[in-house]
C-alpha cells in the first residue's frame, strides 16, 4: 500500500529527511529558479500557459532528479509533484487574472500564502509516502 495506515508509525527522521529535501527542493524552484516572466505570466489573463508550463516543468525536473537520485522506484514521484503544483498555480493565477487582484489587495497577499501553504502541504504529504515507504 502506498499511503500509509493512519495507526501505522512513521520513521521520524525519515519523515523529517524527505520534509526537508522537499521543502529545500520547493525554495529553489518557486523562488530561486522562477524568473519574473513565469511569475508574472502564470497569473496573466492571456498566454498564461507556458510560463504557468514552464514554471511546473522546473518543480517535474528537480523532483525527479531528486528521486532518481535518492529513491528511483519512486521516479514519478515528480509527475505528481508537477500535477499537484499545475493545478495550484493554475487555480492562483485564474482568481488573480479574473478578479484583478494586484499586489496591493490584501486578497492578493492572502492567494499567496494559501498557495505556499498547498505546496507544502503537498510535500508534507509525499514525505509521508516517502518516509512510510523506505
């Protein structure tokens, strides 16, 4: 089974080990690696597709590298990696372009943090099946 029993136990520096790489992993591909044309043209009310594209590919390739690297049975760990992100910024960016929404609303600031809050989320929940699934 992929996802663990929520009776079972869970390695804590597993869990801990695979929190922290991803979330490493999630510093460098939304802030450090994404340049201000997939910022601002992901939440565009036009051709927001390929740098929305673009932007996930970044977190596909460095997911996958990291698995490939550290546990190769789980290589598609970065297709769902990408998905999940796809749909995040994809769900951001229709609500910024659909109601205007600059960096100076409050709405904008509060799209943001719930946005960060999903991917970690997300990674909190791969660690999980990383971590319960040595």
């Amino acid at each position: 089974m992929i996802l663990p029993d929520l009776s079972s136990s869970i390695a804590v520096g597993a869990l801990i080990y695979w929190m922290l790489l991803l979330t490493i992993k999630h510093v460098f591909a939304d802030f450090i690696f994404q340049n201000k044309w997939m910022a601002m043209g992901k939440d565009a009310k036009t051709g927001w597709a390929l740098p929305l594209l673009a932007h996930c590919s970044v977190h596909l390739v460095m997911t996958t590298l990291l698995m490939l690297i550290l546990a190769p049975r789980y290589w598609y760990i970065g297709v769902i990696d990408f998905l999940i992100h796809l749909a995040i910024d994809r769900l951001k960016g229709f609500l910024v372009a659909t109601y205007d929404v600059t960096n100076q609303d409050r709405w904008f600031w509060w799209l943001i943090g719930t946005d960060q809050a999903l991917h970690h989320l997300t990674g909190f929940g791969l660690a999980i099946v990383l971590a319960a699934n040595p």
